[in-house]
C-alpha cells in the first residue's frame, strides 16, 4: 500500500519519526548521565532535547495519520496502525509531562519527570517496533510493484518501470520486498 503523503516520492512519516525518536531518546539518556556524574548541565540538555522531540513527535504525527486513513477498513495493518498511533501519542504525552514537570528547574528535574521518559521511551519501543512491522512485514508506505530494480523515485517512473533503458538486463522477479527470494528456498 502506497504511502499518501509523501515528498520526492518518498513517504514523509518515516523520514519525519527520525528526529523526534532520537531526540527523546538522548533526553533519556542525558537524564541517566546527569543522575550518575551529578552534573545538572546534563539534565538541562535533557529539557531541550524532551521539548524539541515532542514538537517533532506532533509534526510526524500528522503524515502517519493520513497514511493510516488510507489503510483498509477490517485489515490487520489497520489494526496494528492504530496501536501504533494511539502508542505514540501516549509517548508524546508522556515526553510532554516530562518536560512540564522539568521546566521550572530544569537542571534539576523532579523524579517523575525523569519516570515519564524512561516509561515513554520504554513505550516508543514497542510502538517503533509495530511501526517496522507495518512496513516490513504489512507493506504500508511500500510503492505499489516495489523490486529491486525500481527506478529511483525522483525519475517520475512507476516502481514497476524498468530501470534500464535498453541492452541487455537480467530479469528478477516482481517481490514487493526484499528478501523474499530467501524465503522462497527456505533460507
């Protein structure tokens, strides 16, 4: 199913969840660092990264939402899509009460605040792991005729398109996915 928000031919929800994953996920980690080495610059640097993860966290948000909107009613991908949305916002809400608990003493954050992003980036593990499931395995986002042999996506050429002009190519199957061709031979 072809992604219906998308940039240069490429979805944008995947592109977009980069930052706001990494972004928390450091906070987490600044917030470990600043704990152990009581160095309270660590945890200010935690603030910032928390806030600019949740902001990037609502601005992904809004391609996977028309992604899921255009997966089939009664499919398991329409399923699993919602407790992959639904998870994330649970861990944007969480990331958002870290940082408002935080943001009065900043390096000096209270326990809870530090409990919400080690309990949200708990949580955004499973919901990246559903998220990989929806593309690796479900083929959300996936062009319609994927192969290894597409054109690239800035050509303007269907994935089905050849990717050679002319002259001689070897022919591959059509799988919509990598790695199929091990599967095939029980590999």
């Amino acid at each position: 199913m072809e992604s219906k928000a998308k940039i240069l031919g490429h979805p944008i929800h995947p592109v977009l969840i980069v930052f706001p994953l990494g972004l928390l996920a450091t906070s987490v980690i600044f917030d470990i660092v600043a704990l152990v080495s009581h160095a309270p610059r660590w945890a200010e640097f935690a603030t910032y990264l928390t806030a600019a993860g949740v902001v990037g966290g609502l601005l992904a948000a809004v391609p996977g939402t028309i992604d899921w909107l255009a997966i089939p009613r009664g499919t398991r991908a329409k399923r699993v899509g919602l407790v992959h949305g639904v998870g994330n916002v649970i861990v944007v809400g969480l990331f958002l009460l870290d940082w408002v608990l935080r943001r009065e003493t900043p390096a000096a954050p209270p326990p809870g605040s530090i409990a919400a992003g080690l309990i949200g980036l708990g949580l955004a593990l499973v919901t990246g792991w559903l998220g990989g499931e929806l593309v690796g395995r479900l083929g959300v986002g996936v062009d319609d005729g994927a192969n290894l042999n597409a054109p690239s996506s800035l050509s303007g050429r269907p994935a089905t398109a050849s990717a050679y002009a002319g002259g001689e190519r070897r022919h591959f199957g059509q799988p919509a996915y990598a790695g199929a061709e091990r599967r095939g031979r029980g590999v």
